[in-house]
C-alpha cells in the first residue's frame, strides 16, 4: 500500500521516478479504510530532501499512511521556500488537539549547542510533552534523539574529540525486538554527529534498554520497554550521497573534517560510495511501521492511553 502525501509535493515526483508507490490525498479520499496518522516534525535545514528520504522510507509498506509535515513556530527556516513551507506544512498549535498513531522527530544542526539555548527547544519540549498523550509511537532520529533522551530522562550528551561521520558497521543487542526483526548480524549505518549518548547513563534508566550498537560509532538505537518510545542515533534515511554533499560541504568551508569513514571505496571521493545501509534502512521503518504502529495502536485514536515515563 502506499504512503498518502499531498497533492504537487516536489518529492512526489522524484518518488514516482524511483518506482515507489504514492497516493496523493485527492485519490486516497476514495478508499474506504483507516489509514495510520504520522506526523513528521522536520528539523532539518534541507526540508525537501529530508522529506524525500523519510517517505521513501515509509513507503515500503502494507499499509496506507496519511503524512502531516510539522516546522516549528519559533523558528524560521532559511534553507527552504516559504512558499513550500505555507503550502505543506503546519504548525503545533494546528495539531495540538489531534492523535497520531506515529511521529517522527528529525535530527537538527544544533548538536554543539547547549539544548536550551536552542531558539525552538521549549516548543519542541511541548511537542515531545503532547507526544506521550496525543501520538502512540514516536521515532526520534540524531539529534531528535539525544533531545528526547535529554528531556525525557535526563540523559546527557557529551562532545566528541572529532565528527562521527561516515558509515559504521553495528551490532544487534536484542534480537528478538519487533523494530529490528530481519536485521543481519552486522549491517551498517550512517552517522553525522558531534556528539554521543553513553551506555552508562542509558543503563541507569530502568525502563529504557538498547536494541542495537556499534564498537565504533557506540549506541545506535534505545528504546522504551512499552516499544512506544525509539531513539536512533544514526541517519537510516541518508540516500547514497548525503555523507557526500556534507563532506565537500564542510571541505569547501574550510572547516576541518575527516575523510568519511568506510564511505568512499579506496577513500577516492571521484568513486561512488557504496549504499549499503539501504537495506536496513527500509526494513527498520518497515518493522515500526507494521510492529510497532499498526499492530499495536489502537482503531479509534480517542481511546489512546498515555505513555509513562519511568525513569
């Protein structure tokens, strides 16, 4: 089945270019079915690729999903077209009232920042707030993660000597969890960060446990034990030149950066790197979609129960 996405957003067609099968809202209108409600608050500065990537993403499903794109009121985006953003997207206090049986937190270029003094951190702290009565499952990713592990459970984050950037090889911890069910022993991941989450702070919290790591890049993705709460580290939705763009990005700043690990073969950047993440990628957001969204929420969304935070 396909992902339900409005009418005329440009990723549309890039999506429909790649064989991946979309409803737009005016065809969806004429099922007569309950489609999964998911909200995806998108922090990125690059909104259009990012949603590109995610719906891909989503799209590799049985079931029908209606997407409700989120920006943050505080904050006004400088790397997308206003134009896009009033067209397709809407605020918190549109949604406030409503239930979602999913939402999707994107990372943010913010990482060195202390969380408070981000501008938009306490709309985003009423938003993760609302989450735990209004949205069934929630998937945090990058910096969303260390966000949501800060404010839901105090776990800090810490300043890496260098960037974590490239694609690392990780490890399963709890393989008979329904979000990484299919996972090979070793897949990999890509991470861009400056920053971690640490173990010990994690195994503090005793209704928090982690599902997946790596020897080199650490923690990857924690979860919550009622499986409604996910944490992941690493960019699952990064297509085959994201790594890429960042990289020549920050070369031609002049900011200091590291050769991707492990991205480019032979470390030439004129070869085209390997996209061999795209896999798990899929069947991650497939197994939330299917394990941890539909087959767990609830048919009227109004019969929600909250999630409780034990920490």
């Amino acid at each position: 089945m396909p992902i339900n996405i409005p009418d005329n957003l440009p990723a549309a067609e890039t999506l429909k270019k790649e064989n991946i099968f979309c409803m737009t809202g005016s065809t969806a209108a004429h099922q007569d079915i309950r489609p999964l409600r998911i909200a995806i608050l998108n922090l990125m500065p690059k909104k259009i690729e990012t949603e590109t990537q995610i719906l891909r993403l989503l799209s590799n499903t049985p079931i029908q999903v209606d997407i409700e794109f989120l920006q943050t009121a505080s904050h006004v985006s400088k790397n997308t077209p206003v134009s896009h953003l009033n067209k397709f997207y809407t605020t918190f206090d549109t949604v406030k009232d409503q239930k979602f049986d999913g939402l999707i937190i994107t990372g943010a270029p913010v990482e060195q920042m202390e969380y408070e003094d981000v501008d938009y951190w306490n709309e985003l702290c009423e938003i993760m707030d609302w989450s735990l009565t209004n949205v069934f499952s929630t998937f945090h990713i990058c910096w969303g993660a260390q966000a949501g592990l800060y404010h839901h459970f105090g776990i800090p984050k810490y300043q890496l000597s260098e960037k974590m950037f490239g694609i690392f090889p990780h490890k399963i911890e709890l393989p008979f969890h329904p979000l990484i069910r299919g996972f090979d022993e070793t897949f990999y991941v890509p991470h861009s960060r400056h920053t971690e989450v640490r173990r010990e702070d994690i195994e503090k919290v005793s209704c928090l446990e982690i599902l997946t790591s790596s020897p080199i890049s650490g923690i990857h993705i924690v979860g919550d034990k009622s499986q409604r709460l996910f944490f992941v580290t690493g960019h699952s939705e990064y297509d085959r030149f994201t790594i890429r763009d960042e990289y020549m990005r920050d070369v031609e700043k002049g900011l200091k950066i590291n050769m991707p690990y492990n991205y480019f073969p032979f470390n030439d950047i004129g070869q085209p790197p390997h996209f061999n993440w795209r896999c798990t990628a899929n069947m991650m957001f497939s197994n939330w979609i299917n394990y941890c969204v539909y087959q767990e929420t609830p048919y009227d969304l109004d019969t929600l129960t909250p999630v409780v935070i034990e920490k």
